[in-house]
C-alpha cells in the first residue's frame, strides 16, 4: 500500500483558503448598504396657555375652611 504524500496539503489548504477570503471580501465590497438616516431638526414652538401667565394658587385640602 503506497504512502499518502502529503507535502502539497499546506499549500493546497493555504492557497484555497486566501483564494476564499478574496472571494468573499471582493463579494462583500460589491454590495450596496442604504445610507445610515441624517439626523432631522425639529423646532419645537412653545405654545402660549393661558395658564402659565396667570399666577394660581392651589389650595390643599387641609387650609380650605371647614364646612
């Protein structure tokens, strides 16, 4: 039974891999991703209530008078 020559596996095994590698990276820099999303300005415009230009005072149950 004649012995296995392995002395080739290395470079067959390291070629194959950097062969897959190219591959792969020349596969994934093909691909188009969407653009992340800009961030938007938003103005907020204080709305004017009634309330907040009175002065008000509220009363807690306990100094209202006694009925």
């Amino acid at each position: 039974m004649p012995q296995l020559d392995t002395s080739t596996w290395f470079i067959t095994i390291v070629s194959s891999m950097l062969t897959l590698f190219i591959l792969f990276q020349l596969k994934i820099s093909s691909q188009t991703f969407p653009t992340p999303p800009s961030p938007k300005t938003l103005i907020t415009q204080k709305t004017k209530n009634p309330w907040e230009t009175k002065w008000t005072k509220i009363y807690s149950p306990l100094s209202l008078p006694q009925q």
